[in-house]
C-alpha cells in the first residue's frame, strides 16, 4: 500500500536472497535495488517500512515475501542507498514462551550501518501496556523511533581501505591507555574548543603530544558504538556515561561527533568521516586504536525494558531464555544473548569485522567475556571453545588484531580468568588486587606479589600463551582512580542517586589516616609515594599494562568508584589542576619500560642458566642476597622482595641485568647487591627517575639503603667479551 509521497504506487519486493544480513545495496537480474535479509524465525511476517528524506513520512510498508531458515527476505528494485527504514515484525505475544511480537512497534535493524534521529527517551519505547506488562501495548511508536538508513557498503570499505593502516605494536612493547572520548578531552585548553569531547579532539595535536609524551601505544576506547541511556537514568535526568548498553553495533555514536545526529532525515556520514579522521591520525602518529566492545547484552534491558530492535525481530531467538520464557542474566543488565544461536554469533562477527574494514580499527576489549562463552548445548555454563570464539580464531579478518577479554561475568562460575584461547589476552584482576594490597596494606605474601610480578604463570602458562597474555592494570574506569585509591577507603557514590548502594566495597585501598583531600603535608607526601609505586610496580611487571586515563594527572572523582552516570567534570579530566611531575614521572616509566628488556621479556622466567655467564634468567634474592628459603614466600608480613633479571632481547645475549627492589613496609632496609657497579635508574620514594638519555639517579656498590614505600630498580652493564665477572647466585 502507499502512504504518502511521491510514488504512486507501491515498490515491488520480488524474493531477493537471504544474505547478506541488513538492508544493503544490491544488483539482482541486472538491476538496482535493495536487498532486505532479517532474522526472525518465530515471525509469522515482517514489514519494511519505507520513509521520505526527512524521515518522518512513511511512504511505504512493504511484506517481505520469503522466509529461508528463519531469514526473513525481499529485493525492491529502484531503491540504494540514502533511503531511510524502519523494520515491524509479526507474531504471537506470548510472553511465557519467550515471543513479545508486536508490530505497533517500529523496530531498527541489528545490522544497519546507520542510524539518525533522538536518541535521548528510547528507554521508555516499551512493547507492553505500563498497566498490564502481560499485554501488548497497541498504539504506535513510529514517531519516537530513529530511521536506519541504508548505506552502500561497498563505499564505506573503500574508505575505510584508504586508511593508514596501524602500527601493529608488538605486545612487548604495548602500552594501553583507557580513556573515555568525551572525558579524556572535554576540560583541554589546548584542544579547540569546538573539539572538545569529540572523535576529532582525540586525534587533536594537544592529545597527540600528551600520548607520544608518555609512550604509549594504543587508546582503548570506552564503548563508541551508538547506546541509549537506561530508564531509570533518564527518570533522573541522567545518562550513561560510559556507554555500556549498545543499541547499533555497526555504528559510531554520534554524540561523540563535532556535529551530532538529532534529526530524523540528518545524514550521519560525517560522524562515519570523522571517526575514520581519528584513527587514520593516531595511526600516522604511531597510535594503535581499540574498542571496548559491548555484545553480552543490548539496551532493551529485561523484559519490562524497552522494545528497540531483537526483542521485536524475534525475542526467544536472540535472547537467552529460561523455560518460562524468561531473561537470563549473567551479564547483570538483564539480558544476555543467545550464543546458541548463529544469527547472533553472525551479527558479532559482522560488527567486527565492519569496525576493523571500514574504521581501521586495530582490536577491540569484550566486556563481560564470559558470556561470550555461554550456550545452551552447555547448559549455559562457559566454554573457551563456543562457537563464537571458534569463529573468531579462524576469521582472516580478526587474525590480525588484538583481542582482549574481560574474562567474568556474574552467572555461574562466572570468574574464567586464564580460560581463553591462544590468542587472547586478558584483563588481570588478580595482578590488580595484589598490588594494591601489598602497596597499601592489606593481607598478601612474597609469593603472590612474585607470581603477578613475573607474569602471573599459575593463571596464563597453561594453555600455552606468554605472559603478554596478562593485562596488567591497577586502577580502570570501574573502581577508583589511582588518586582515589590512595585517598578514600570507602566509596562515595551519592552522586550517582543510588544512596552509596551502587559500585563494589572491595576496594584494597587506604587514604593515609585521612578520608578524601587533605592539607596535611606527611599525608600528601605519603599518597604521592604510594601512586608513584604503585605506577612503577604496573610498568615493571611481566605482562601488558594499561594505564587508566588521568591517573598521570592524579585525577580524582570524589571517592566515586562507579561514576558511569557522570558526564561532567566528576570524570572530565581537569587538565589545569594536572599533577605535573606525576604525568613527568609516568612517562618516564614507560620510556624505562622500552629501554630494558628485561621488564617486557616475552617468555615465561625459568629460573634457569642462561647463555649468560651462567646467570639465571630471574634470581629472587632477600635483602642480604640469599636465595629466599620455601616458607619465606607465603608469610604474611615482611613486605620485601627482590630479583635480579638476565635477558636480552629477541634471542640476543643481554646487554645488561636488572634488579628490582620492592619495599612496602614501614622499616627502612638494606639491600646487599651482587658484586660491580649498579646505576639506581629509578626510586620512587623520592620520585627520582633518569630520563631517557639522562644520568642515572645514582651509581653505588655492595649495598643499598632503601626507605618504604619504594620501588628501586637498579641496573649494570655486561661485558659481552671480557672475562665473567658476575657473582653466581647463593
């Protein structure tokens, strides 16, 4: 039927073909046209809604007309890209079996590339009567939704093609830095205004110089595919901040653009442009971009959520259900997708592959992993060779970017930390908790701090991948900043309206004998030691680090150790209140990190000879340089430890050995040193570190006397052709 506009007529949809997936450009019999496949296998029908170049007139409401193995298809000759849409679906609403098919409701399509119009209310789009949650709602929505666009595909590739490709960073020298666009750049007085919070202000030359001045390698980006904020924020005049609650996996939020997509009938190529501007910049600038991607659930919630797109397609599909038609929730955001079922694994991997070929994008950071894994032939329970991951591992596309994972979630056995495949790396709670307890004061021995130092082998060994394979982090959006960690034992959440319920009490931190700011300078003095150490301890580690943004700049949120609903200056990074020798000290570390092999070796320490002049490759010694007895390494107290460490680099002899002393306890220590001469590259006591091609803090001999909390990392030269002059270890 014809419902407006121009033509006189309606299109017709003749069968066309059930791939590829969305509504994309296509050439059928040698004509133009569109191509429209959805998944939907429990519909009885689905409609393509046609609208003008406004967006608000529907023009036309077209039945697809063939059904092949639950895709829903059709071909309409005539029509390419530009045209905007809408999708319905009919079926039964039967809410005890999983169905809520209602076709009052204008739906957007999983796979559209492009999407325009208000975003801000979506939450409040229910499929059901606010009355009567068992009943379908029956009046129209069509007026509130935003109108996919059809974009021609074929054009964005070639675009993303003419991208500078990535530095393709080795791990061992990846340095990760997780920031949120909008707060990493929205209080920068050197970044335009106009720039500020955007995609073009990442890339900007004020945020180029603060990246290559600290050295670091890749941006791991909050969520920048397109959400919408949850009911309960919008009902307070709130938003998600972060991101985590994705409605389009295939497109760029536009509120991150210099010119934001409001509009029904706007064009959102230019926040398409934009993004590719942004990476094609930091590649050329030696910067490595990764997203943090969000496929454990959508933004359509439980089932007194909204219905947006899947829950409309096809509910019992896309969504992990229990018998009586019910939401499982491992993910804790009330629905968790259906693993089990291959449209889902097929969207996923679309969506990554559309980012890696036309945005250029170099890996991407899966939140909440662990779902991921879950399927129903495993009774949901985890499994590190479901069929997603099996798909990924062979997938030419993904084999050349990084792939990290979250590995928990809060369903059963939900903590898979060291399960994932070969080519994953994970985020390290455990390296997290164990530094922040040792450096801060709470309950852990010499050997837990051991084993995260060198690489955390009892988690990653086994399945036979490196200690790269560990992300090393001490803070991270979610928890306290680091200049929280060492200012507020507890939370301090109230801003978020949640009466301080929200955001976890585990948080190993400790404020100095003073809660929040304090003008005490034995109280400040002693913050400041504990950030540098704990800073010095993560860029010394065996493994990948990530440094939280705005952790250089000793950034606080207040005590706010869940402030994903703050988008203001709670987390805008305050850049004129910076810490400016911590950002100098910070990347100081970093360049300490590259220059020493022996601090990124990408091999497990075997404690063996080497070609080495018959050293070890790591040698732990106690302070007056014996080798530490078996049951000093779970002892509760005594917060010493050193090692000695012999590698070179890529299969080459080393050129030098390191020692790393780590004193966190309240006695002042001397340490006996191996025999020669050491330089003292670093101590964090007194904030000394030698800058890259700079003199050594200091050279000393036999001993070292070292005050707590203190990270000293000492190093001397090798002769390659005199005679052995190492000490052998006791």
């Amino acid at each position: 039927m014809t419902l407006g506009g121009d033509r006189p007529t309606a299109p017709v949809c003749e069968p066309g073909r059930p791939w590829p997936m969305g509504v994309v450009p296509a050439l059928f019999g040698g004509r133009a046209g569109i191509n429209i496949a959805v998944a939907a296998r429990h519909a009885t029908a689905v409609e393509l809604c046609l609208y003008d170049e406004t967006g608000r007139h529907e023009t036309d409401r077209i039945r697809l007309p063939s059904c092949t193995e639950g895709i829903w298809h059709g071909f309409v000759p005539g029509l390419g890209a530009g045209q905007r849409y809408g999708l319905r679906a009919h079926g039964p609403w039967q809410p005890d079996a999983g169905h809520r098919f209602n076709p009052q409701r204008l739906l957007i399509d999983p796979w559209t590339r492009s999407l325009s119009g208000p975003l801000e209310r979506l939450a409040n789009e229910i499929g059901y009567r606010a009355s009567a949650p068992d009943q379908a709602c029956a009046y129209d929505n069509a007026e509130r939704m935003p109108r996919c666009r059809v974009v021609d595909v074929h054009e964005e590739l070639r675009r993303g093609a003419a991208i500078m490709p990535g530095p393709d960073t080795p791990l061992a020298r990846t340095v990760l830095y997780e920031a949120h666009v909008k707060a990493l750049t929205a209080l920068h007085p050197g970044v335009p205004a106009a720039l500020r919070g955007t995609y073009a202000g990442l890339a900007s030359p004020a945020m180029l110089a603060h990246y290559q001045r600290l050295g670091l390698t890749a941006l791991c980006l909050l969520p920048v595919q397109l959400h919408v904020d949850e009911h309960h924020l919008v009902e307070r005049g709130m938003t998600n901040h972060w991101g985590y609650n994705t409605l389009a996996f295939f497109v760029p939020d536009p509120r991150y653009a210099t010119v934001p997509v409001h509009e029904l009938g706007a064009d959102d190529a230019a926040v398409r442009a934009e993004f590719r501007t942004m990476v094609d910049t930091l590649h050329r600038n030696g910067i490595e971009v990764i997203l943090d991607v969000v496929y454990n659930h959508t933004a359509e919630g439980n089932a007194l959520g909204p219905t947006l797109s899947w829950r409309g397609l096809d509910n019992a599909a896309w969504y992990a259900l229990d018998e009586h038609g019910r939401h499982l929730n491992p993910s804790g955001c009330g629905n968790t997708f259906n693993m089990g079922n291959p449209n889902v694994v097929q969207m996923i991997m679309d969506s990554l592959r559309w980012w890696v070929q036309a945005y250029g994008v170099d890996g991407f950071r899966f939140d909440l992993a662990t779902a991921l894994g879950r399927e129903p032939a495993q009774g949901q329970h985890f499994n590190p060779r479901a069929t997603l991951f099996t798909a990924m591992a062979q997938d030419p596309v993904l084999a050349r970017v990084k792939l990290i994972a979250e590995p928990w979630d809060i369903g059963p056995d939900g903590y898979q930390t060291g399960r994932f495949g070969a080519r994953w790396q994970e985020w390290n709670d455990q390296f997290r908790d164990t530094m922040r307890a040792w450096w801060l004061g709470h309950p852990c021995t010499r050997g837990q701090i051991a084993r995260r130092l060198a690489g955390s082998s009892d988690l990653f060994q086994a399945s036979g991948r490196s200690p790269l394979a560990s992300i090393n982090m001490v803070t991270a959006h979610d928890g306290f900043t680091l200049a929280d960690l060492t200012a507020y034992v507890n939370k301090h959440n109230q801003a978020n309206g949640e009466d301080n319920r929200d955001g976890h009490n585990h948080n190993l931190s400790a404020n100095a004998g003073h809660e929040g700011p304090c003008g005490d300078p034995a109280i400040a003095r002693r913050r400041a030691q504990w950030r540098r150490a704990l800073l010095a301890t993560l860029l010394c580690a065996q493994g990948t680090p990530q440094l939280l943004a705005g952790d250089e700049l000793a950034h606080s949120q207040q005590g706010n150790n869940n402030a994903y609903c703050q988008d203001n200056p709670v987390t805008w990074l305050d850049w004129n209140a910076a810490d400016e020798a911590l950002t100098a000290f910070t990347a100081a570390l970093v360049h300490l990190r590259q220059r020493y092999p022996g601090l990124r070796h990408p091999q497990w320490f075997r404690g063996e000879k080497q070609a080495c002049e018959g050293w070890p490759d790591i040698a732990w010694r106690t302070a007056d340089g014996l080798r530490p007895d078996t049951s000093a390494w779970e002892l509760p107290d005594g917060r010493l430890l050193c090692c000695v460490i012999t590698v070179g680099e890529g299969g080459k002899p080393p050129r030098e050995r390191l020692m790393l002393i780590l004193l966190a306890g309240e006695d002042e220590v001397v340490v006996q040193l191996p025999q020669g001469t050491w330089n003292v590259m670093l101590e964090t006591g007194s904030g000394q570190v030698a800058r890259p091609g700079g003199p050594p803090v200091a050279t000393v001999s036999a001993s070292l006397r070292v005050a707590p909390p203190s990270v000293v990392v000492l190093v001397q030269s090798l002769d390659l052709h005199g005679p052995a002059r190492l000490e052998m270890p006791t």
